[in-house]
C-alpha cells in the first residue's frame, strides 16, 4: 500500500531546532554554498505527481536551471489491478502520494522554478517564525538526508506488488472456479496482499465463510 512520509518530515519545525537538527541544518548551508546537489521532498497537489514532473522537467530547461535541477522522481512500486470481471492489469502504486523528490542544488532560482510550479504546495522543511507571532512562517526547504533517501528508494525497490481489487465487504459475487463454482455470495473480508477474500456462500442451507481467490470470482451489479 501507498505510505505517508515520515513524520520527521512532515512536522514543520521552528528554526531554534534541537542540535542534532541544526548540525543537519549547517551541514545542508554549506552543501549550498559548495554547489551540492541534495534530495529535497516537494509536497504537489493529489494526483498530480506525474504532471508537476513533466511540468517542472521542462521549466527547469525554459529557466536555465536545468544544470541545477538534476534529477525528479515519483518513487513508485508495482501494482496489480483486479476488475469486476476478475481480469488483472498492471499499475504502479506511488510510495509517498502528494510528493514528489527532487535532487536539486537550492538557491533562489531553482526555489523559484520549484515553488512557481502548477500544482506544487510547498517543499517540505522548517518553519522560520516571523516577527508576528499570528503571521504564518517561511518553509525553508529541508534536505533529506543520505539514510532518507537510500530508506526511500529502497522501500520502493523490494515492496511486494500491491493488489487493488474492486470490491468491498458487503459487494454480491458470483464464484466462477474452482469447487464453489455457480455458487453466488456476499463479501465479508478483502485481503488485496494476499491476492484473497473470504465470502458467505449458502451451502446446503447455511450461510459459511469461504476462502477464495481473486481470481475465482466475478462482482455482480
């Protein structure tokens, strides 16, 4: 199934950050400074992942900054899509919806180019406060670091397919192989990571849960 983000990524923290967070926070100012490119998470409007990638590939070329936006990238596992008619098709399955990771060098420009984006939030980062204390803060975008992205990237790498099926307890089937074959029921358990689910099917009068595979039932309207 797709995740969230860390949590460690999501809460926006004040700038007077414990010492850990500010080592981390000097070591990202002077990785700016050097020219370094580091992997940075943009929060994008639901859905619109793969638009704001295409979007910002080719801004990143308009502006000039191509050189400093280096790489952008929607992780993604694979899928496995089962219809009503119990056909499979293959889909990818984002890891993080709402996000996208771009390995950037920040500065101005290429802050700009991100931020003026169709369809992109914010970066993802800390909260610097403002003299008021009602004024909302300037996200100053956070760099992930190395033990962030490689957990990512691998985290999408070895995931196991990810099984959407169009049913729901209470749907009506109609069992189409194997010994429960012609028998109709209702839905009462969907277990999409193992390819399963359980049905109450009347047999010989009474009403028992069975164990069938996605691929032995058809939904019924």
């Amino acid at each position: 199934m797709s995740e969230s983000l860390p949590e460690s990524l999501l809460s926006p923290a004040v700038i007077d950050a414990p010492s850990a967070e500010a080592s981390e926070a000097v070591a990202a100012e002077q990785a700016e400074k050097r020219q370094v490119a580091r992997w940075y998470a943009v929060q994008v409007a639901s859905s619109c992942e793969k638009k704001v990638k295409a979007t910002l590939e080719q801004r990143a070329v308009t502006l000039g900054v191509d050189n400093r936006i280096l790489e952008i990238e929607i992780p993604q596992t694979p899928g496995v899509k089962i219809k009503k008619d119990g056909n499979r098709t293959s889909t990818e399955e984002k890891v993080f919806p709402g996000y996208v990771l771009v390995r950037m060098v920040l500065d101005e420009d290429t802050m700009m180019a991100v931020r003026s984006t169709p369809n992109v939030i914010n970066f993802v980062g800390a909260e610097e406060r403002r003299a008021t204390a009602r004024a909302r803060g300037h996200i100053k975008p956070r760099p992930l670091s190395r033990q962030e992205v490689d957990r990512i990237f691998k985290r999408a790498a070895e995931k196991k397919p990810v099984v959407k099926v169009d049913l729901a307890e209470g749907d009506q089937i109609l069992v189409t192989a194997g010994p429960f074959k012609d028998f109709q029921g209702e839905v009462i358990e969907v277990s999409g990571d193992r390819n399963k689910l359980k049905a109450l099917l009347s047999i010989f009068g009474r009403e028992t849960p069975v164990e069938l595979e996605f691929s032995q039932i058809s939904k019924q309207s």
